[in-house]
C-alpha cells in the first residue's frame, strides 16, 4: 500500500557546522514571531548575528563542532516512521526545521509532490508557545500552498502519559548518578525563558510548564524537593523568572549538595542543555560549592518518547 499519511516534526533546528552558526542566528533573530522590529529587523537581525557569532562558535566548539538537534531529530523521525508503520505502511515522516536545514519551504515542496490524504503537523515542543509551535506553524502556512482541509495540528503534549513516563525514567537514570539517597536530590526544572509580554498577551506556555512540573512530580508522589526556573534570557526585556543560573546559586548558597537539573522544555539534547547547563551553570554550582551536579539527558532516544509522539499521531487522526 502507498503511504497516504505525512507526519511532519518540526522543530528549532542547529548549525550543522561552525560556518553554519552566524547565518543561523541570523534566521533566529530575523522570526517576526520572537522579534518584532517593523522595517529594520533584516538588517538589525544580521548585525546581531554578526556580533554574536563568534561567541556562539566558541560554545560549539566544546560541545562537538555542530548542533546535536539534527542528529537527534533524525533518529526520532526514523524510530517514528517505524512505529507508525508497525501494522501497515501508509505513514511518511518528514522534518522541518525553523532556522536550519532541512527548511519548512523545502520539506512542503517534498510534500506537495506526493498525494497524502493527511498532513500531520507534530512540534517537538512539549509546550505551546508562539515563539515555538507558533512559529513553527506560522512559517507552514506561510510555504503551504495546498488544502487546508488535508492538514492537522498537534498544539502540545504535555499531558501525553508516555511522555511523562520519559522524563520520569531519564530523571531515574540521573538518579543513578548520585551517592546520597535519592530523596536528598533537589530538583531543579528548567525550561527555556519567554518574555513576560507573552506571557501577559495569553500565551499558555508558562502555565503549561508549571503543569508538566506538577504531572512529573505528581507521578513520583512528590518524593524530592523542587523548583522550577527559566534559562537562555536574550535581550533587554524582562523575561520569565527565577532565571536558572540565578536559581542555581540561591539553592547552594541555601545549602543544597545535590542538585539534578532537568531541562523540561527541551525533547533533545542540544546547546542550551550541553554547553549552558552542563558547562556555563555547572561552574556556577561549583563555584558556590556543589557536591554533586547533575543534568539530566535530553529524551533523545528514548522509547516511551517515540510511543508519546506516535499516539498523538493516532489521537488527532
């Protein structure tokens, strides 16, 4: 049988190489729906990138030369497609990525060559957020040029069980890690920062993030102290708070030993948990006096991730 069914993931997307980090950014700064400067953003979005750059290339060089979101991503699509296809062959996986390659325009003119029945849209973001899904969703309509009808969206998954389940098997293996008892592991959840004016125009990110904090702990009957905190702050506006690198060193200096951070946003690992969680804020913990500092893997991998995402699939169709 012909596959009649496109599953699109998309997601931020990485430099695949060191030359790749300026025009990058570049695209970043250049989203409408993260920064919006009427008239100027092109050319203010190059200078950023510009200046940036360099800084940017010096983080990736200590985490393996390129983004890891693509590797990932690609083994996710892949570990996908076979699930989906485990009874009969009609599912074709795709990726789209934001600011890198493969791009949305070029994975929609892939798409629009073939005659699938459904197209559906599944961000790797966990959370809704305009600055993510949103995005995302936006730059699709902006490339798509065939039946509305045909296409499906898949706005969060938060709640999804399985998904619960991955981040509750990785923060077991993080605990595996540790040589106190477990219950003397502070958690700290940190997920990607917002600004608050999103916040304030309706945007549910910041109360869907503190409802998976909740679902997780709630999972695990409460057994550990936690907080959760915002990381990745760009710019001049006032951003979701604690921010983590500040909440890191508050938990230490309050005399925290053990401390598990566990990006919540994040469904891969990539720059912001390898270098800014696990190089930049590890030297904060240390500094403070930390015994043991622990982040959690990104779900990556993970089977229960993949079953999350393939029974989102089957629930919207």
């Amino acid at each position: 049988m012909n596959k009649k069914i496109a599953v699109v993931l998309m997601n931020l997307g990485g430099p695949d190489s060191l030359d790749a980090v300026q025009p990058f950014l570049q695209n970043l700064f250049s989203d409408p729906d993260i920064f919006k400067i009427p008239l100027v953003q092109k050319p203010l979005a190059k200078f950023i990138a510009r200046k940036r750059a360099p800084k940017v290339v010096e983080e990736y060089k200590l985490i393996g030369g390129k983004s890891p979101i693509g590797y990932w991503t690609e083994l996710q699509r892949r570990m996908l497609e076979e699930r989906l296809n485990q009874n009969e062959s009609i599912f074709k996986v795709f990726i789209a990525m934001r600011y890198w390659k493969p791009f949305t325009s070029d994975v929609v003119q892939e798409i629009e060559k073939e005659q699938f029945e459904k197209i559906v849209l599944l961000p790797l973001y966990p959370q809704y957020s305009i600055s993510t899904t949103g995005s995302s969703i936006n730059e699709w309509n902006r490339v798509y040029r065939g039946p509305k009808e045909k296409v499906i969206v898949i706005n969060d998954f938060y709640k999804n069980e399985n998904y619960l389940k991955a981040i509750n098997e990785r923060i077991d293996q993080a605990l595996n890690e540790f040589d106190c008892k477990r219950d003397e592991v502070y958690f700290l959840f940190s997920a990607h920062g917002v600004p608050v004016s999103y916040i304030k125009k309706g945007d549910p990110y910041q109360k869907q993030i503190e409802e998976t904090v909740q679902l997780v702990m709630s999972k695990r009957n409460f057994s550990n102290t936690f907080s959760l905190a915002y990381q990745s702050k760009v710019g001049p506006m006032k951003w979701l708070e604690p921010s983590t690198d500040s909440e890191i060193e508050r938990l230490i200096q309050s005399g925290i030993k053990n401390l598990l951070v566990i990006p919540i946003a994040f469904v891969s690992d990539h720059i912001e948990t390898l270098y800014e969680l696990d190089i930049e804020y590890r030297k904060i913990a240390e500094g403070a006096g930390v015994e043991k500092y622990i982040v959690m893997k990104g779900l990556n991998d993970s089977q229960l991730f993949i079953e999350a995402l393939a029974e989102e699939v089957w629930k919207k169709l």
